[in-house]
C-alpha cells in the first residue's frame, strides 16, 4: 500500500493529511479499540472535522481511494 498512498500524496499533496498506524504494537491498542481495526491493511478516510466518511479494508484500487478524497478535498 506504500506506493499507492506516495502516489496519492504526489496527487493530493498537502491536502490530505496522511497517518501510518501499525496495528500489532503493543502502544496502538487504544486506537485499535477507537477504530474496530481488526485486520491489516485497513485504510480509514476522515473528513476535516474527524469523522469517518469512508473505510477500506484489504488492498485498494487507488481508483477508490482517489474516488472518496477527491470530493473531500474540494470542498
């Protein structure tokens, strides 16, 4: 997924805020509970105010991705 999301900061730039959360650490259980991660790769989309407008669980097409940021960022 790493070439995928470099691919969407190269589009998006600064627009989008980007957080890599690694799920299996012993510090990440709190945010593991927030989130019902379950499984890995999971990719959350929030909108500015935090909430969560879209989640992805498994490999995305960037396809997806761009289709669900891009009416985020253009607001």
């Amino acid at each position: 997924m790493k070439p995928v999301m470099a691919s969407l900061r190269d589009q998006f730039g600064d627009r989008v805020t980007y957080h890599y959360h690694e799920f299996n650490q012993p510090d990440s259980a709190q945010v593991n509970v927030d989130f019902d991660i379950k499984a890995h790769p999971e990719i959350f989309i929030l909108d500015r105010r935090g909430n969560l407008v879209r989640k992805f669980i498994g490999v995305v097409r960037p396809e997806e991705l761009v289709a669900a940021l891009s009416p985020l960022v253009a607001r």
